[in-house]
C-alpha cells in the first residue's frame, strides 16, 4: 500500500486529505475507497504474481495500481467514460505498466481477456452478476460488496473450485459502496 501514492489518484485539491483512511470525492458522484478497504480487498484476493485481475470500477485507477504491485496483469473496466480516461491517466503518471483501462459497462465484465484468475468489484449490487462469474477462472476469487442498501453491503467472496463450482463466503465486513449500474439502467 505504501508503494502506490494516493495523492496521484486525488483531485489535486485534495491531495492534502489523500493520507486520510477514508473515502474521497473523484467527480462524477464517485468516491476513491479508503484505503484499508482497497487493502482488505487485495488480500482477500489472495493474489499470485502471475494472477490476471479483473477490476470492475476503476474510478481513479487508485485500487487498480495496488492490484497491479501484487499481479501480472489487471483489466480495469469503468462505465464512466471521463473516469476510464482520467484512472488511465493517473495510472501513466505514477509509472504502472501492467493495467489496461477499459471504458465499458463492467456487469459485462471484459470478455476479450477472460477468464481471470481474480475479479475485484468497487461496487455493491443485491447480487454477483452472472457475466463476471462466466469469466472467473477456475480456481479464481471474486470479492465484491453485496447488498441492496449501501448501508446493509458487506464483503463476500465467490472462490470457483476447480471442478467449476462456486463458494461464497462473507467475509464478515461491512462496508459502504457505491451501487454497480449499467447504461442499461
């Protein structure tokens, strides 16, 4: 966590606050999650170095760069197109490599690149949508906010066992995220 700077994923004018263990505005009524969030997340992805990631909700590109220090590759899907183009940005200015941006409806996940060892969802929805279980590998985790209010979403985790079938796990923490849309919405 302390290799990626925060304050490169910050409005400039907040880049002050970007230490802070909380959520900060990123425009287009998002917020970048607090950190010990996007480190519970990461951990409980329970990363290898050759792992390929899918993220769902770049925002910033902030959770994007942290996944990127621990895998081989992440697809970064953001549905908001002026995100995509500044995580994209954010993510040139602090020198990661290994994460392509994609603006593109990420209930959809990113079929081009699948399957994915891992899937990260930065958003909460009443349930994992089936497109993202489709391009989750065997063996692979996806952990993601689960709820229907924002104030009654906690963690869970699908692990796909080898043999295809899927495990889902609360992880026990309760957080608050923004909800998953679709343009469809």
């Amino acid at each position: 966590m302390a290799a990626v700077p925060r304050a490169l994923f910050v409005d400039p004018d907040l880049a002050g606050r970007a230490s802070e263990d909380g959520p900060l505005p990123i425009g287009e009524g998002q917020t970048i999650s607090q950190p010990l969030v996007v480190a519970l997340m990461a951990q409980a992805l329970e990363l290898r170095p050759d792992d390929r990631v899918l993220e769902v909700g770049a925002g910033s590109g902030y959770a994007a760069a942290v996944l990127a220090r621990l895998a081989a590759r992440v697809d970064a899907v953001e549905v908001r197109e002026a995100l995509a183009h500044r995580a994209a940005d954010n993510l040139a200015a602090a020198g990661v490599e290994n994460v392509a941006v994609h603006a593109a409806d990420g209930t959809g996940g990113w079929p081009p690149d699948a399957p994915y060892d891992a899937i990260s969802v930065a958003a909460g929805a009443a349930g994992v949508p089936h497109a993202l279980l489709d391009q989750l590998a065997p063996g692979g985790r996806l952990v993601m906010p689960l709820g229907r209010r924002p104030e009654r979403q906690r963690l869970i985790m699908v692990r796909r066992a080898e043999d295809g079938e899927d495990h889902v796990e609360d992880l026990g923490i309760p957080v608050r995220f923004v909800p998953l849309v679709s343009p469809k919405d």
